[in-house]
C-alpha cells in the first residue's frame, strides 16, 4: 500500500477543503475515504433528464460575507448569482420570510401596520435583524403582540416538527438564523455574496480533489480500516499510521458510541417530476403550521433552467435512526445543552490522539452552512500547514 501522509474521511466541503490544501501547499500524498458513492457530501446534485439541476439532499443556496471563502471556491467554479427568497403560508396567506416590513403590512390592518413598524424602528433601527426570541422579551405590549403573532405563527410549530423537542430547549442560535429583518428586503440571506456554482456543488467538489497527489475512494467503510490505540496512535489497514487523519464523520460512531449516541435530526425528501412548467412562484414555499412537512422547493428557479416539466421536492423532518436505512442520515445534530455536553466528552477522548483533526458539521456537532465549513476547513488546513513548516 502505498504511503499516506495524511487520510481523509469524508468528501464534503470540509474533506475537500483540506484535501485540496494538504496536496497543493505541502505536496502531500492524501487518500480520501467516502462512504457513500460519490463525493461532495449532502451538497452532491445533478441533472435530470429535463436539464433541470436537483440537489439529491435538499436545497443548498450558497451565500457568505468572508471573503476569503468566496476567493478559494471561486479557484474551482464559476457562479450564477442567486438571492434566494422564501415564503411561508400562513392562514392561507403567503408572507415573505425572513418576516420583514412587507410581511407586516401582509398581515396586519394597514394603519396598525404601520405603527406596529414605526415602535419596530424606533426599538430597534431601520434595517436590523432581531432575533424572534428577544423581540419576545420587549416590554412594549404592542411589541409583544407582533413577537406572538410571528412566533406562534412561524416558529412554535416548525421549530416542533422540525428538530423533534420543545422549542424552549432548543438553542437560540437555532431561530436567530431566521431573525426579524426591519426593511423591505424579501431576500432570505443577507449576505454579500449570493451565488449558485454555475456547473453543480458535484463538479465544484471533483474539481477541488482534482490534484494528482489526491486518490478518492469511494465506497468506504473507513471506521472499519483504522484502529485508535487506545490513546496510543493509530492504525490503519493493519500497520500502525504516523500520518494525519482528518476525519469527517460523527465522533460517537468513531469512538464507538461508548458515551451513548449523539443525537441527530434526519429528513425525507420525496422529489417529484410534475408535468407542466411551474409548481410555485418562487424556489421555496415553507408550511409552519398545518402539514407534516415543512417545506417544498421548486429547485428550476433556482438557476432559472427551463423546461415543460419541474422538479419539487418536500421535506419530512424524521428521527434519525442509524439501524433504518430510511433514516440514517444524519442532517442536523440536535443542539440542546445536554447534548452539547455529551459531545464535549466525545470531544475530549479526540485529544488524546493529536493526529486526529475532527472537522465539519458532523465532527464539530455545530450548525455550519457551507461557507462556515470552508472557512473552518481553510483555518485547519492553516494550522497543519503552519506546524509542519515549522517542523513541530
Ligand atoms: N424556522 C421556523 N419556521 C420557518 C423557518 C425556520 O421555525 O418557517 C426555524 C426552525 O427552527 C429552523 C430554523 O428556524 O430549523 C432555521 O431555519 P433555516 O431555514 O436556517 O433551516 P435550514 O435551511 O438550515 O434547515
């Protein structure tokens, strides 16, 4: 077998991000380890045979402030702008969200309207983002009335069917994604970027671990080629490895659950292929309240591809099960504290192995959108790099 310095499990964004620098900056050999029978992760998409381009694990709508992260995945796509816009259906009636100035007006008289904005603004100032869960702690009843009516009427049952607990314990950071904008911008993300990889997330990807000193193998069970010595280095495929290994998967399966299960939200996804043009006027259509799924994307707006038919996809939020092929991906991790703390203890059995960087969304159990995934991946490939140069 040939020598690695360093084994990657996993071929998302972060696997690819680190695969990418550790051939190109140290000229190290990497083999990368995927699961599943393809790379690019939950981000993997395609055509279909109408030329429309679905993402085969929900929508990703890529958008991001740092600069840097636009920079580096600019070096391998090129990108059609897309602001992507949501609309929620409440009480018949489909409201922009984020819910913003324009929602308001939507669902309130307009004279209440408009002095329900004016005490919005004098509190918090044209064009903030105020997160629904301290809009709920104001002091001003008319204040009040508008946090109510958003967050029974978005949230409470989303946030319920969405990540399986109350919404009280689930962490604020969760619903401040989806704060309350105080202007008239429909756009979901505020971000200064806002762009779609012109030829797929796929072909981004393969082009990332398109380096000669990078070997992809696919199909993998990577748990079952290494051994973690008990705090005593590790092992792959039998003989003891000196290498790095940057691992991308859960750190519950690879410490072999021995502190119990993290938990994991999971979805279903049921893609449909209807037989006219347009579904929905918009990508996204969210259902807070009255069905079991919580949302449906029409996925031909997003690089606006035409075709007499269109793709939709509805998303089923589900209880991960890792024993049920129907519902063993795990989507999102579950962020209460209990969990977090379980994870912390998973977390501290990784020190003991100082080859091993645990990275991503999985790894870290955070909430990371992709431009987050990049960005960690670029400041870990930037440690590596920096500690090898300098000889430790
Ligand atoms: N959310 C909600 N109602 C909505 C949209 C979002 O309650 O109509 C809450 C819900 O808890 C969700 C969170 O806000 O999980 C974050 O939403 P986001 O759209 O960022 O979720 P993602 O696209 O990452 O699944």
């Amino acid at each position: 077998m040939q020598d690695y310095d360093a084994i990657i499990v996993g071929a998302g964004f972060s696997g690819a991000v680190m695969a990418e620098q550790l051939a190109s900056e140290l000229d190290w050999q990497i083999l990368v380890l995927e699961q599943r029978d393809h790379v690019a992760g939950n981000c993997h998409d395609g055509k279909t045979r109408d030329g429309i381009t679905i993402h085969h694990y929900g929508p990703h709508l890529f958008h991001t402030s740092k600069q840097r992260v636009w920079e580096y995945l600019s070096r391998f796509s090129e990108w059609k702008p897309y602001h992507h816009k949501v609309l929620a259906e409440v009480d018949g009636c489909r409201i922009p969200l984020p819910f913003n100035l324009n929602s308001l007006r939507m669902v309130f008289p307009a004279d209440r309207a408009l002095e329900l904005e004016r005490k919005l603004l004098e509190s918090y100032g044209k064009d903030s983002r105020v997160s629904i869960l301290t809009l709920r702690e104001a002091g001003d009843p008319d204040l009040l009335e508008v946090a109510d009516w958003i967050y029974n009427r978005v949230f409470v049952n989303y946030t319920a069917r969405q990540w399986g607990v109350d919404p009280e314990d689930i962490s604020p950071d969760v619903l401040g994604r989806v704060p309350v904008v105080l202007s008239h911008d429909d756009r979901y993300f505020q971000d200064v970027y806002q762009a779609i990889p012109l030829s797929g997330y796929t072909r981004m990807i393969e082009s990332m671990l398109d380096h000669p000193n990078i070997t992809v193998q696919t199909n993998q069970q990577a748990l079952s080629r290494f051994e973690l010595v008990d705090g005593n280095g590790i092992r792959f495929d039998g003989r003891p490895f000196e290498g790095s290994l940057i691992y991308t998967g859960m750190l519950d399966e690879l410490f072999g659950y021995c502190h119990g299960e993290l938990p994991y939200r999971s979805l279903k996804f049921e893609f449909e292929t209807l037989d006219y043009p347009y579904f929905q006027s918009n990508t996204t259509v969210n259902y807070p309240n009255e069905s079991t799924f919580t949302r449906i994307t029409e996925f031909k707006h997003i690089l606006q591809e035409h075709s007499d038919r269109t793709v939709i996809v509805t998303e089923y939020p589900q209880e991960y099960d890792r024993q049920d092929q129907r519902k063993n991906i795990p989507y999102y991790p579950v962020f209460t504290a209990e969990n977090q703390r379980r994870y912390d203890r998973y977390r501290s059995l990784a020190t003991a192995y100082p080859q091993l960087t645990a990275l991503g969304r999985l790894a870290e159990y955070r909430y990371l959108n992709m431009d987050d995934a990049v960005d960690n991946a670029l400041s870990a490939a930037d440690k590596l790099i920096t500690g090898v140069r300098a000889g430790c």
